[in-house]
C-alpha cells in the first residue's frame, strides 16, 4: 500500500535572515571617493566609483534561510540604475501556460512545497508599479510551486485588485548584477514531503524544539531526516523456501544546499557560479540470504521519495531551490553466494556544478566515508552486491540543475571447490570469502544551469564516476 506522509514546518529559526542593505550607487564621472554608511553595519566605509567599498572588508551578500515570509524582490530593466530590493508586490497567482502573472500586495508565505502557501501582511519595503523589463524573484507561490523568476513583457492591466503582466524567464544575474555572494543552507527536514514507496517505511526527523522519533525510540541527530526500511528482495530461480532473501536498514541524511556567485553586471555572465547539495550522511543495513537477479543487471527498488523547496535569502533576493530525493535499494548476486552481512556506515558527500569564465561548467563530486562490519559470514561460491542509496537532484525556480547519485555498498564475492570424499561421508565444499565495504557516486550537470546567466551547456556533462571500495572481512568455509 502507498502511503503518502506530509511536514510541513517553518525553516530553523538559527539561520534567521541576516539583513543586508546595497550601497550607494556611484557617481557617473567620479574617479573619487565618497563616504557612505554601510547598511546594516552601523560605520562608515569608502566606496570607490563603482559603488564598491575600498575597505578590503569582505561585503559579499549574505546568504542564508528566508524567513517564512520571505519578500519578493524586483530590479528594474538593464540600464535603469533600479537595482534588486525587496518589494511589497508578491505573485497573487501565475499560469505555467500563458506566463501570466498577477500581482498585488499580499506576499505568501513559504514553506511547504503543495504549491499552496497562505497570504501574511505586507512586508516592509516600498511597493514598486510593475513595468516592462523588470525582473522579479518570488519564492512559492499560487501556480509557482518551485518559485518564479521572470521578466516582465507586459503590463496587461487592473484584474482582481492586482496588476496582470505577461512574462518570460529570467536570469539571477539580471538580479544580483556584479555583488557577490557564498553560503551553505542547511535543509529542514520537516520541510520534506515524504512518499513511502513500500509498505514498511518509518520517517523520523529532528530540528531545534522539535522532534520526530522514529521506530524503537530512535535518537534523530538536529537537522537530519531519516528513513527505516525492510524489503524481501529476488532470490534465485528454483531455489528452495528457506533461501528467501531480505534487506534492513536506516538512511540518515542531513542535506545544505550550497550556492555561490561572483557577479560580473546585470547584462554579463557572471564570473563565477555554484551549485550543489552536500550533507553528512549515515546509514546501516543487514542482508541476508540467497540474493539473485535473473536479468543479470543491478535491480533497484525505490522504497521513498522526498522533495522540499527551501528558499535562500541571497541579499534582497529570494533564490528558491528544488531539492528531490529517492531513497532506494540496490541489489545484484548471482543467487549461489548465501549471506548474513551488516554494516554501518557514516561519512559525508558533495555534488555539484561549478562556473568559471575559463573554463564553463564544471562538476564538483566527492565523499568521505567510513564502515564497520557488525557481522559478516558467506557461505558457498558466488557474488552478491547491496546498495541503500539516494539518487538526489537539485535546481532553481523549478529547473534541474544537477543531479547526484550516492551509493554506498556491500558487496561479498566467495571462491571454493567442491571434493567427494573417497572415504564416504558426501561432498566436502572449501573455499575464501571476502566481504567488501563501497562507496559509487555519479550524476550530471545540465543545461538549465544557465538560470545563473551563464552560457547555455549544449550537452549534460558526467559528475564523473567516484568509486571508493574496501574489505571488511574475510574468511573461509
């Protein structure tokens, strides 16, 4: 039976926004220096012509959770000097279809990922008439779901107390211009939707003031989600009732979405860009049994998928990200080899895409992770491989960007002969087994990247294959 669990909560309150405030604006002939207060600092600064302190300091955008009213940001077209501040006009409701858009005075609020956020007062901010060229961020709203970036075409008119414009998507840089900005967001896990893919799935999570246990009382770490699961897998064909073969075991996983960009103007592509998921991860499984494949190729089986659209407050600027998860199970053996395996493993992963103006896009893959055998025993020649993984994708306002596949896993292999004993007394079975620990991690990056204002890629680019394996134990029968 399917079953379909929702949390919904507010991100933690410890990464309340930081609130930052852009300089003045320079002077068209100047060559000078002018004194300006540094908003949201409280002292003074020198900035140069182009708006820029001259302080060495670092005054980079903050980046950070949005608040759970996180305001809609709007900068005027390319050249108008309006550059991205908080606004009080929010996207009422928008057609996928038409591209048209309905603005008015009540900013949503955010937070859950139905696509169905609830109206809040108006934010501080002064309210900005729509006009042709301008570009808008929101975070989830009404027929938004994942967020919507996008400029505006045209002033439609007056339409149920709001303004109707017609869009077209929209560039970050047409947003951000040349600031700079660099920041990990942990993910609150009570802001995923979770899908349990089989019967006999158990979801626990933790976060600041508040706790979800799980089965047998389990202790949930802050910020981390975690999945219990127990399946029956294939065995081989003609083997007997009492070679059945089953998986148990946990994923815990504690995932930040990482951005960066160092911008270039609103009308250039930046000079650098980042996007990716990273976390610590956690997991532990047992398999036992006579596993098989008849295919001969790997049988995966999803048993839950999760999705949560966490909104980064990047200055003034609400950069929504879309973050998918399946968990699943991964088995292959060739059904001879029987198991009774267990391990815990625990580390941490990175995967993303990275931009530079020499060299474009580039993947970004790594992982870090560590093993303990609890039990291992194998009996009879023969392989047989475990996975209990997560296949994870993340992008902005809707738009795949990167995905990621992290596969931690077992594997056991056993080599033997079988004598008869002259002597009587039956068939003498000798041989070696080994036990394996594993890490596989792979993905893409694609071409919706460009959301960043970078050049389109032409083709998803491999993450590259990282395959990380080592023994656990070994012994012989």
């Amino acid at each position: 039976m399917r079953r379909r669990m929702r949390h919904r909560r507010a991100l933690l309150p410890s990464f309340a926004v930081t609130a930052l405030f852009l300089s003045a604006a320079c002077s068209s002939t100047a060559s000078h220096a002018e004194t300006s207060a540094a908003a949201g600092h409280g002292r003074q600064v020198e900035v140069g012509a182009a708006g820029r302190p001259t302080d060495g300091a670092d005054h980079s955008l903050a980046v950070a959770a949005a608040p759970a009213t996180a305001a809609t940001a709007t900068a005027g077209p390319a050249g108008s000097g309006q550059r991205a501040h908080k606004t009080a006009l929010a996207i009422s409701s928008y057609d996928s279809h038409t591209r048209r858009a309905l603005l008015s005075d009540k900013p949503a609020r955010h937070g859950s990922s139905s696509g169905s956020p609830t109206a809040s007062p108006t934010p501080s901010g002064a309210a900005h008439k729509a006009a042709v060229g301008d570009v808008i961020a929101s975070a989830p709203a009404p027929g938004a779901p994942h967020g919507l970036l996008a400029k505006v075409t045209k002033v439609l008119g007056a339409k149920n107390g709001g303004t109707e414009v017609q869009t077209e998507p929209a560039t970050l840089n047409a947003l951000l211009g040349d600031e700079t900005a660099k920041g990990a967001v942990p993910v609150d896990p009570a802001a995923f939707s979770v899908d349990k893919l089989l019967p006999d799935v158990k979801v626990s999570w933790a976060k600041a003031g508040d706790m979800h246990v799980g089965p047998k009382g389990a202790t949930v770490p802050l910020g981390s989600l975690r999945l219990d699961v127990s399946a029956g897998i294939p065995t081989a064909q003609g083997a007997p009732a009492s070679a059945t073969a089953a998986v148990n075991g946990f994923v815990q996983v504690a995932p930040q979405v990482d951005f960066a960009y160092g911008g270039a103007g609103s009308e250039a592509p930046p000079g650098s860009a980042y996007l990716g998921v990273s976390g610590d991860w956690t997991s532990g499984w047992a398999v036992r049994g006579r596993a098989a494949v008849s295919t001969g190729t790997p049988l995966r089986i999803p048993f839950a998928k999760l999705h949560a659209d966490p909104v980064l407050q990047v200055g003034p600027v609400p950069v929504v990200v879309n973050l998918d998860l399946t968990c699943y199970i991964q088995i292959s053996g060739d059904g001879r080899v029987t198991v009774d395996v267990e391990q815990h493993m625990k580390g941490d992963f990175k995967a993303g895409g990275t931009f530079g103006v020499a060299k474009g896009w580039t993947p970004v893959s790594s992982s870090d992770m560590t093993s303990t055998p609890v039990r291992a025993s194998v009996t009879t020649a023969g392989t047989v491989k475990t996975a209990l993984g997560a296949e994870a994708s993340v992008g902005l306002y809707g738009t795949v960007g990167v995905t990621a596949d992290l596969a931690p896993y077992l594997r056991g292999e056993a080599s033997g002969t079988v004598t008869a004993s002259s002597a009587g007394g039956g068939a003498k079975a000798e041989g070696a087994w080994s036990v394996y620990g594993g890490v596989d991690l792979s993905g893409t990056l694609r071409l919706q990247l460009s959301v960043f204002g970078t050049p389109v890629i032409q083709r998803s680019i491999p993450l590259g294959a990282l395959n990380r394996e080592w023994k656990l134990a070994s012994g012989t029968f």
